[in-house]
C-alpha cells in the first residue's frame, strides 16, 4: 500500500470524527482547519502532497485551539497516527551487503 492511501485510511476517519465533534460544538474555525487539512490529505497523490496535510497535523497544536476532552483526545489520536505514519514510511538505510 502506498504512503497516501496509508495515510488517507489511517487519518480519515478520525479526521471526519474530528470534524463532526468540532461541529456539534460549534467550533467553526477548528472545524474548517481540520476540513482544509482532510481534504489536502484527499487530495495527495504523491509523497510531496501528502507532507502538506501530514505537516499541518503536527503543528495543529501550536495554533492554541482550545478543545474539549472529546476533540482532544481525537487531536491525541491523530497525532499518534502521524507520528507512526513517519516512522513506518520513513526511508530505510540500504543492508550492507
């Protein structure tokens, strides 16, 4: 499996939970970083594109969003995700042989 589909199937669902959380809130403007975010991840066909939304996925805690205990512990999720997506996709050094 590629690294965008990797991505788009590890973080898309908990991005759309994510969203709907935000929205029952009434977080508009977290809601629509986290919308812009899931659909550059969508949108990703390539290594390059994907460090777009993986990018803003790691800094998304620096914004100083204040969330609730239930879209935090989503923003954790996320966030572990991403940093598992790194190290599984980072390129490995080639065996001596």
């Amino acid at each position: 499996m590629g690294k965008t589909t990797a991505a788009r199937n590890e973080l898309g669902p908990l991005l759309e939970a994510l969203i709907v959380q935000l929205d029952g809130e009434g977080a508009m403007t977290q809601r629509a970083h986290f919308e812009r975010i899931r659909r550059s991840l969508y949108h990703a066909r390539t290594d390059s594109d994907l460090a777009r939304p993986i990018l803003a996925l790691s800094t998304s805690t620096a914004y100083g969003f204040k969330f609730s205990n239930d879209a935090d512990a989503l923003i954790n999720r996320i966030i572990e995700k991403v940093a598992e997506l790194e190290v599984d996709t980072a390129p490995r050094p080639p065996k001596p042989h």
